[in-house]
C-alpha cells in the first residue's frame, strides 16, 4: 500500500485507493456504518455515516464551511487565489448569492427546456441505434448536459467542447487535495484560469450585447445594484458547470448500468415507463453521483450522541447513509418501486442541490429514451473515473437496437 493511501486510510478510515473500491466502495461503507453511526478515523476525523446523522448536519445551522484557510482537510490549498463559490459559503453570503442566481434559475426557466432536453436526447440516441452500438457516457451522458448548461449560460455552440476538459478538471478538484497527485493539481489551476478568463471576457460580451440566458440575467443583477462581485459571477458559473453537468453524465451512467445488472428492474420500468420519476429516485439512492460532503461544526454540538468540538471538520458519507438499513430496508438492493424520498444524493438543507430539478429532468428523460430500446452490455467491465467526491463511470459502451415494440 502507498505513502498516499496510508494517509487516506488514517484520515477517513477508509481506502479510496484500494484497487477494488471504485467498483464497489459500498462494501467500505457498510463496514463502517456496522461499527455506528459516526466513527472516529485514525487521525482523529469523525466520519458519519448513519442518515440520521448525516441529515440531521446537513440541516443544522451549528455546521457550516467556515471560514477559508482553517485547519481543514476538505481545504484546498489555494483557496486564497481564489472566490468560493456559494456551495462552500456560509450565511450571509451564501444566502445572498444563491438568491440571486435562483432569482434566474427557476423552475420556470427549467421547465422551458423540457422539449430542448427531449430533442437532444432523441437525436443522441438515434445515432446509437443508426451505429448499432454507443458509449453512453460519452455519446449522451456527456453531450446531453454540457450542452444544456451551455445554452442555458448562454456559451456559443462552437465553444460548448471547450467545456470538456474544463469541467473534467473542475470536477475532480473537488476531492481533497491530498488525494490528488501534484502533476493534477497544476491542471486543474491551469484550467480553472482558462475558465475564468473564458467567462469574464463572455460576460462583458454579454453586459453589451444581452441575451435570453443565465449568464445575462447574471449581469443584468449586477447592473441593477446587486451585491455580485466579478470573481462571484465567475466562482458561480463554475458552480454551474460542474453541478449543472458532472452530475447528470454520473445519474445516467449509473443508473443505466444499474438497470442493465437489474434486468427484473429494467423489465418492471418498462412494464410501465410512467414510473420514471419513481425509478430515478431509487438511481440517485442506489448509487449517487455525490459520495461524500465536508463540514465543520460553527459551534459545539451533540449529533447522535456524539460530542463535536467548535472548529471540528466532519465527513459526512452520503452514499452510506443512502444504505443505511434503518431508513431503506434491504438498502444493497436496487428496488424501482421503493421511490425513496429520503436520499441524500441532493443534500438537505441550505445547500440542497439547486440544479436538483434539472438533473432529474434531464436523467429521466435519457433514461427514458434509453430502456425505450433493445439494450445490453457489450461485456467488458466498465471503467471508473477516478474521483472520491463525484462517483462516476469512464466509459459505459453498450449494443443498441430498435425500439422495443410498446
């Protein structure tokens, strides 16, 4: 075992490096959550791992992010450099900036992109079966919600690609940095700076010449006289490529391998594909595109009979409490009809998932379009990314045939 992964083991008390955690870090959570709701690591982090305890953080005003530069091991390392975005941000001002962009991020909005979201689906599923085969992380996983979330901030068709490797870097920076290897964390910056200076030189574009779309209803507040810096505009559009993005190609890339091992699963949705929604509930419980989420207790409390001092940074695992027997019975099994309501794959809380409704929207909708047709694994093991926070596939290649006759 490596210098990297004795350390990592120390601090979660789990090992995010073993060569068979990617494939199934559930069997890690479970060993855990066995020895109680929250843990103390090697090195002292308390890793909770029980749903009570983990909703019960998330909603709890006595935990926050705190302030940057605090002795935090979900700090990175140059966050000196840079604006948080409102997802690491604590009231007031991470009221103050969500406010401002639900102001133009409303379900109104997302419900206006349902046809949109239906035809890109449609045509990029068309092309599969037309080949006979497809990958679907990188033929719809990918294509799917990076061009939405580029329409919908108003990025030029043209330069829609260019988000690829942006976002790719944006989104494994979220792991902590002592999991990252140096050669990455210098990508990373590389990128977020080409990143930065892509939407300042758009959102002066579009202070000048304004348009139907996020980026310009962004600027038109600023103009207005609201509170949003430059460098929040910018944290906050990376904000949205990465939540507005990552996480949909992780739903359905999950959750159609999840359906492809569970053919009695996949047989019931398309049975009846009204129960759609209801599925992809279970999806987002089964396997979640977010594994974990950081914290720091603000003051003193007591949370499942467990002391937390002041100052204290917590690891809370999402994924392991969406297993936890006490709230899913028989939580291993992928079961459609269960709805789960109670998952925590979008968080509680002040921070609950802001693009939740349109990752939803667009996952079922590929979903959707996916089990319509004749579907099975090619046979080779899929590949996952190497992310801890944002749980995802490489590549997921499948045959596709016709419709399957209603």
């Amino acid at each position: 075992m490596s210098e990297t992964a004795i350390k990592a083991t120390d601090l979660l008390s789990f090992d995010p490096l073993d060569p068979g955690f990617a494939a199934d870090p559930y069997a890690q959570y479970a060993r855990l959550r066995g020895e109680g709701p929250a843990v103390r690591s090697p090195l002292g982090l308390l890793v909770f791992t029980g749903h009570e305890a983990c909703a019960e953080i998330l909603r709890d005003h006595r935990f926050g992010h705190g302030p940057a530069g605090e002795n935090n091991p979900f700090e990175k390392a140059d966050d000196e450099e840079r604006v948080r975005s409102f997802l690491q941000l604590d009231p007031p001002d991470h009221t103050r900036l969500r406010g401002l962009v639900s102001k133009a991020f409303t379900a109104r909005r997302v419900q206006k992109l349902r046809p949109r979201v239906e035809e890109l689906v449609a045509a990029l599923v068309a092309d599969g079966v037309a080949r006979g085969s497809m990958d679907v992380i990188s033929d719809l996983a990918y294509p799917l919600p990076v061009t939405v979330i580029s329409e919908l901030l108003g990025v030029p068709p043209e330069d829609h690609e260019r988000f690829r490797g942006w976002s790719d870097a944006l989104a494994r920076g979220l792991d902590p940095d002592f999991l990252l290897p140096p050669e990455f964390l210098a990508q990373q910056k590389a990128a977020r700076e080409e990143f930065r200076a892509y939407f300042a030189e758009l959102a002066a574009r579009r202070r000048v010449e304004p348009a139907d779309d996020l980026l310009s209803a962004l600027v038109r507040l600023q103009a207005e006289g609201a509170e949003f810096s430059d460098a929040e505009l910018l944290s906050t559009c990376a904000l949205l490529l990465v939540a507005g993005h990552e996480t949909t190609v992780n739903l359905i890339g999950n959750g159609t391998l999840a359906l492809l091992r569970h053919p009695d699963q996949l047989a019931w949705l398309r049975d009846d594909p009204s129960r759609m929604a209801t599925a992809v509930e279970e999806l987002l419980r089964y396997d979640p595109p977010v594994q974990l989420t950081g914290r720091m207790a603000l003051e003193d409390a007591e949370v499942c009979g467990q002391h937390v001092r002041a100052g204290e940074p917590v690891l809370l695992l999402l994924a392991a409490a969406n297993r936890d027997p006490a709230v899913f019975p028989d939580p291993d099994r992928l079961d459609l009809a269960r709805g789960s309501a109670r998952h925590l794959a979008f968080g509680l809380g002040i921070h609950f998932c802001l693009g939740a409704p349109l990752a939803r929207l667009e996952g079922e909708a590929a979903l959707r379009e996916l089990t319509r047709h004749e579907l099975a694994l090619t046979g080779a093991t899929p590949a996952y990314k190497e992310n801890l926070v944002l749980r995802g596939l490489a590549g997921l290649p499948v045959r596709i045939g016709p419709a399957i006759p209603a």
